[in-house]
C-alpha cells in the first residue's frame, strides 16, 4: 500500500470503493480497514465487478468493522467504468440524488 489518509478522524463519512475480486474485497482493502478505527463513522461501498454485483461485501464489511454503519452503495461493471464514461456519470449521478445519510 502506498500513501495514507492524512486526519482521518475528521471524516464522519467515508466512500469506500473497491473492485470485486473472486467474490470478496481485494486483500489490499482490508489492510485499508485495519488502518484506522472506523468506530462511529459511516462507510459508503461503491463497487465494480464483472457480473458478481455487491457480492454480499458490505455485510463483509460490516461484520469486519462492527463498530462502523455500513450502507450499500452502488456497484457497477467495471466495463461501464472503463469503456462508457457518459453511462457510468449517469447511474453516479441518479444514485447519489437518491442517497441519503443519517
């Protein structure tokens, strides 16, 4: 891992974005979680996959950081993400006019 979120404790909310690999979140991604203490935030998945949708990851996460709210946020084909910009634009844009935070 390279680099390091500088004031973590200011953020009261966190989008985590992720890759579906095999099923599960990158390896590299819980070594991000074991990096801080996530207690009373609230963490947001946005994932991409290639037909595995969430892949059952933010009840994962939330298991693993228990002390943390965890909301299902978007998943996407990382085809949209690479090869149709304007399209994934568009289902970020819908789903965050529909997101609300607590």
């Amino acid at each position: 891992l390279v680099g390091d979120v500088e004031n973590m404790d200011q953020y009261s909310v966190c989008y985590l974005c992720y890759p579906i690999w095999w099923g599960d979140l990158p390896m590299a991604v819980y070594s991000f979680l074991d990096s801080f203490d996530w207690s009373g935030k609230t963490i947001i998945t946005v994932n991409t996959h290639e037909g595995s949708g969430k892949a059952g990851t933010p009840d994962k996460i939330q298991k693993y950081l228990p002390n943390a709210k965890v909301i299902e946020g978007i998943a996407m084909t990382g085809n949209t993400v690479q090869n149709s910009r304007d399209e994934a634009r568009k289902q970020i844009e819908e789903w965050l006019a529909g997101l609300t935070v607590e």
